[in-house]
C-alpha cells in the first residue's frame, strides 16, 4: 500500500467466443458470482481510488453488472476488440484524468487477489512498468516474461509470437501489469499490431517504454491465482480451485465437512461453528448459517434470486434435511426443524418451529414452536398474485393441510388432517374442513359377495 492513489482499469471487453455462449465471457459464474464480480472486488479491497471497467458494444449486462458492484466506477466502451492495448486505451479519459499509479486487471482472471495487486503496486515505488508473472506448468497460450538476467524485464512475448528458445521460458504474463501514469499514454499510442494475431498487445508496453528509457520489473505469484478462463474447461477448474479455498476455509471455521469435496459452496456463504454438514450439500449466493447447526445430504440451499435478494439465515442449531430446499428470503431461527422434501420460500419459521416432511412454505410466518404436518402446502399463488400465510406461535397444523393464502392462523390453533382453510382461525380454535365420517357395517362384505355372484 502507498500513498499515491490508484487507478485499476478491468478489461473485460472479449467476446469470449470460446465460451461458445450467448452471455459475455465475464458474466459467466465461479461460485455464485460473476468473474468480473470477483475482479470487482479484488480491486476494491486492494482499496483503488477509482476503478474503470472496459466493455465490448452492446454488453448492457456487463455495464449492468459492473454498475451494481462498483457503483461510481467509469465504464467505457472498446468499439472493436483490436488488443488488450487498445482496450486499454478506451479507457484514456480516466487514463489522463489520473496521476498516480494505474493496475490493469484482465476481467476473465477472477482468482487474484488484492494482495497480488499490492505487490505489483508496490513494486511501481522503484520501477516504471512492472508484470505479475508466474511459473506456468504449462505455459501454452501464454505471454512469456523475457528478462535481462539482472531483475529487469525486456519483453512479454506472445506465445504465437515466440521463437522455440522464448516458448522454453516458463516465466509467464498473469496479464496484470501496473504503470507510472506519467508517460503511460506516450507509451500506449507507441504501440503497434505487427504481430501473429494483428492486435495492438499490451504486452508490448515493455518493450515500447524501454525503448523511452523507462524500467520493467516482474513480480512473481502463485499460477492457481492467475488462472485465465478462455473456455468451459477452465471454467470449470478455476470453479475447483476456488471450491478447495473455500471448504478449506470453512473447516478452518469450525465446521465438518463428511465429504467436503460433495460440498459447494458459494463466494459469500458464512458458517458458523459446530456446524454438521453431511455429504451433497450446495450453498448458493447470500446464506448465512449460525452455530451448532446440522445440514443432512442433499439439501439446496438456493441462497438468491433474481427475483429475491435476500438469501437465506439458518439459524443456531437448526436441523435441515435431508432433502431440503431452502430458497430465497428463508430466515430459519433457533432450533428450527426443517426436513426432508420439504421447501420454503420468502418466509421465516420462528424458534424452535416444525416442518419435517413434506411441505411447501412460500411467503409465510411460522410462529414459534409451532408444528407443521407431512403434506401442508401454503397455497400462496392463485395464477395472478402472491398472498401470505401467517401462523401464530405454538399452532398445530394437521397433515395434508391446505393453506389457501392470504390467511391466518391463531397463536395455539389446530387444524385438523385434511383440511383446506381458506378463512382465518381464531388463536387457540379448532378447524377442520373435512367431510364428515360416514361408516356402514358390513357393506364390504356384503358387496364383495353380490360382484362375486355376477361375474358368474
Ligand atoms: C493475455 C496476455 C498474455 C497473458 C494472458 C494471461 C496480451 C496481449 N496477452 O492473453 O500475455 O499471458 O492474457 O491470461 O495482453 N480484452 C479486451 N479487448 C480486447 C482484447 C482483450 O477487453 O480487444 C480483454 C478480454 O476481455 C480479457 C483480457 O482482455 O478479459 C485478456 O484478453 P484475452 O484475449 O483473453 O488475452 P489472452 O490471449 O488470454
Ligand atoms: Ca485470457
């Protein structure tokens, strides 16, 4: 950290086309967020005083995204993807308005973190330009560091570009690269596109300033936090490496994981200690879970939607599952039983409430101690419009019960097995809707017996 302020510029205006998808490779998850979301937020707590996001046209959810997660931040559109330097150069308003350092930040890299930016901005004290390298253990595809021998960097040279002799470094660009603001315009409008692919390359920012007289220097991190997504495949391995630091970071917590490598988790999921969590469990976005708590197999903990934006409180020891479907704006308190087949949306369940089997709570209130039967359904939704259901605290609600919302339920009511309630029940009431009780003595027999004599 040092006092000159900084720039972070994200580059995010690839098309990503081999991603093979309708949706900007950048918007694309690792763990409930999108990758320029992570991007977003290693640059926030790398504390830059101002961050510019560079778009491709027409990428309205990028700018979308971008706008929520870094409000206040400039977002500028490259016109065509002609190279990491011309997107760069997209940005130069924010470029030329800016004295200090400035970091540039590939929005398809989201495992970097803030302390990597820091290195790298640290190292600007004592030199002009400076890469964050690693040692690739494959490093096709990409740039590779070439160095003086004396701590100085000379060139990046893209793979496409590189003789057998620079392919054999191992030293690779992370595509993060930090600049003195000073000449750094100077520098990009040096740059050319005489290259394999016809781009204007950021790369080439090394060789371009050296030739002013200006310093490179690399700084060196770890390749699991440079990793860039081109593709699914890599997708799916940055998804993994990211699954390993969370879990670990989750046992470090206090929590059991059986099978950890069963458990996803989400970027945000907060656990608790003492928590139990058997086998194929998944968190999505926004859940938080208290202490003491036990989470069966199977259970889905849906977190956010784009509809919902709260996600979901599981309180101190509340037994979940197996099971379970647990979906936005669900706020389970203290000992609550939830378990299996049984889902819950937009609603809370107080302390020490009830629902073990089989059962649909959608935008409702269960009091405390209350307790739901197999195969109650809250029927929240009639074709048009959403209503809630309200229960009071210590009620009763027998098994295979209708709840036809909006309605309420008293404090200590019970409703009888079968029932289909569709006006309110006065606290401390018996409901029941069923038809009556009918019995016949003997009939079965009877009938059997006069079927039986027909058939012949
Ligand atoms: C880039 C680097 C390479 C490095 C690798 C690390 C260059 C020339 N190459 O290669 O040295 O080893 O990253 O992952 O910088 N982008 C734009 N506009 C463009 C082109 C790219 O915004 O015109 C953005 C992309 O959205 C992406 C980033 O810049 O976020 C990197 O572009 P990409 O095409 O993925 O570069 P690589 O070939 O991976
Ligand atoms: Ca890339």
């Amino acid at each position: 950290m040092t006092d000159t302020p900084l720039l972070i510029v994200i580059l995010a205006a690839g098309k990503g086309t081999r991603m093979r998808s309708a949706l900007p490779k950048v918007l694309h998850p690792v763990a409930g967020r999108s990758l320029l979301g992570h991007v977003i937020a290693a640059a926030q707590s790398a504390s830059a005083a101002r961050i510019a996001v560079v778009i491709g046209p027409g990428m309205e959810g990028v700018r979308t995204e971008a706008e929520k997660l870094a409000p206040g931040a400039a977002i500028f559109v490259q016109e065509n993807q002609r190279g990491t330097a011309d997107a760069l150069l997209a940005a130069r308003p924010a470029l030329a308005a800016h004295t200090g350092n400035v970091v540039v930040l590939f929005g398809d890299t989201p495992l970097l973190t803030a302390a990597t930016i820091a290195a790298a901005e640290a190292a600007l004290s004592a030199h002009d330009i400076v890469v964050v390298g690693f040692e690739a253990g494959d490093p096709t595809g990409y740039g590779r560091i070439l160095t003086d021998g004396q701590g100085r960097v000379t060139a990046i040279r893209e793979h496409k570009d590189a003789s057998a002799a620079e392919r054999a470094v191992r030293l690779c660009n992370s595509g993060v690269m930090g600049f003195r603001s000073a000449r750094l315009l100077e520098v990009l409008d040096g740059i050319g596109s005489a290259n394999a692919k016809g781009e204007f390359y950021l790369t080439d920012a090394v060789e371009v300033g050296r030739a002013k007289g200006l310093v490179a220097a690399a700084v060196s991190t770890d390749e699991r936090e440079t990793q860039g997504i081109n593709d699914r495949a890599q997708l799916a391995k940055v998804e993994a490496d990211f699954q390993a630091r969370k879990r670990a970071e989750v046992l470090a917590g206090g929590a059991t994981l059986v099978a950890p490598e069963t458990v996803y988790f989400s970027h945000d999921t907060r656990i608790g200690e003492d928590v139990f969590i058997e086998p194929f469990v998944v968190f999505g976005p926004g859940v938080t879970v208290g202490n003491g708590v036990t989470i069966r197999a199977f259970t889905h903990i849906v977190g956010t939607d784009r509809k919902i934006a709260t996600g979901a409180k599981i309180g101190d020891d509340v037994d979940l599952g197996p099971f379970s479907r647990i979906r936005p704006g669900t706020d389970l308190g203290k000992g609550v039983h939830v378990g299996n087949f049984v889902e819950v949306k937009n609603a809370t369940l107080e302390a020490g409430a009830k629902a073990n089997h089989l059962t649909y709570l959608g935008d409702a209130r269960v009091g405390a101690g209350a307790n739901i039967g197999a195969g109650t359904i809250t029927c929240n939704y009639d074709g048009f419009n959403k209503s809630t259901t309200d229960i009071g605290a210590g009620a009763f609600i027998g098994s295979n019960t209708a709840l036809v919302a909006p309605v309420k339920i008293g404090a200590g009511a019970i409703i009888g097995a079968g029932s289909v309630i569709t006006k309110d029940v006065a606290a401390n009431a018996l409901a029941v809707t069923r038809a009556p009780h009918e019995e016949r003595p003997g009939w079965a027999a009877k009938f059997r017996t006069m079927m039986g004599r027909r058939k012949k």
